[in-house]
C-alpha cells in the first residue's frame, strides 16, 4: 500500500490509504515524511514574502500617485487663487488708473476754460485800454479846441472894443456871435464831431445836424465861456 502526503495551507494530511497502516508502523512512515516536508515550505515562504514586497510595492505606488495628485491639485488651486487675486487687483488699479484719467481731462477742461476766459480778459482790457487813449486824445482835442475857441473869442472881444473905440459908438448885434439856429443867444453848445460851436444852450439838444456843416451830431459839449 502507497503512502500519500497532501499539504494544505502549509499543514501535511495523510491519504485516506495510510489509515490502514498500524499503529506501530505510524510513527515511522511519519518520521521518513518529514524531510520530504521542507522544500514546499521554503517556497512556500518565499512565495509569501514576494507577495508581501509586492503588495508594498503597491502601496507605496498608490501613496506617491495619491501625494502627486494632491500636490497637484493644490499647486492648481494656489494657481487659480494668486490668478483671481491678480484679476481683482488689476480691476481695482484700472478702475483707479480711469479715475485719475477722468480727474485729469477735468482739471485740464477747467485750465482751458480759465486759460481762454484770461485771455477774453486781455482783449477786452486791451480794448478798454484803446477806448481809453481814444477818449484820453479826444478830451486832448476837445481842449485844444476850446483853447483855440476862447482865444478866437478873446481876439473877436478886442477887435469889437477896437472897432466900438474907432467909431465911438456901440457894437452892432451884427459883430456879436449869435446861436445858428434862433440868433438870439450866444452859442455855447460844441457839437461833435464837427466841433463847431454854434449854438446855444437851449437849440443844442433839439438838433441832429450840424447847421454850420450839416454832420451828424453824435454827442455835444457845454462851454462856458465868460
């Protein structure tokens, strides 16, 4: 009769025909077993270690892909965090860069505005200014032509004098200067600018001509001549 030596999970089973064996043969057959038990137990050790090694293989290539793709999914993160950040500080200094741009187009309307109202300033003094000399000459004229008028009215004075001492006698309404207009009164009304002193007090602001040139009368001057 065959002896049968079965191993299952690293334990050795006798067959079913070793049951037939006596008691006493047992012990032998079991002790002549035992060499031939050692080599499926080395390999079966190593098998288990090789699997072990294996398995940590495993592990640690799925902790690396795990850290990888946390660090990559962090590293994304930070970069979609500092781009947001950078957006809303570039729309903050945009908005700040516009403001100052509006600001400074308003400062410079309201230079321009000031810098044409300053020159609308000097032409309008600069034209005052003219006026001014134009009447300052004018006054000047009008002076030297009453000057000229009472010199002229002294030398009619003497020559009248002279004229009444030769005939002893008055001098005749007809030497007098008489108004142009009611030859009544002495003129004393200087019309302009004609400059003709040839009416009095009263026909002088009902005239528009002059009567001696027949100029249009734009203004008039009262002379007091005494």
């Amino acid at each position: 009769m065959e002896n049968h030596l079965a191993f299952y999970g690293g334990v050795a089973h006798l067959g079913f025909d070793d049951l037939s064996v006596p008691a006493i043969s047992q012990p032998t057959k079991r002790h002549r077993a035992t060499p031939t038990a050692a080599p499926p137990l080395s390999f079966l050790g190593e098998d288990i270690s090789s699997a072990i090694r294996q398995q940590q293989l495993e592990v640690d290539r799925f902790v690396s892909h795990q850290t990888e793709k946390v660090r990559r999914e962090l590293w994304e993160r930070r970069r979609l965090h500092s781009r947001r950040i950078a957006a809303a500080v570039e729309r903050w200094v945009t908005r700040r860069v516009r403001a100052k741009e509006e600001e400074i187009e308003k400062i410079g309307r309201l230079n321009a505005a000031l810098e044409e109202r300053v020159r609308s300033l000097c032409a309008e003094n600069q034209i005052w200014r003219e006026v001014a000399q134009a009447n300052e000459a004018a006054a000047n004229a009008l002076r030297a032509d009453l000057e000229q008028v009472l010199v002229q009215g002294e030398a009619a004075g003497d020559d009248a004098e002279s004229w009444c001492d030769n005939f002893g006698g008055a001098v005749p309404a007809a030497g007098r200067r008489l108004c142009r207009m009611c030859g009544a009164a002495e003129p004393s009304v200087l019309l302009l600018p004609c400059r003709h002193l040839c009416l009095c007090a009263a026909c002088g602001p009902a005239v528009a001509s002059c009567p001696v040139c027949t100029c249009d009368k734009n203004g008039s001057v009262n002379v007091n001549i005494s």
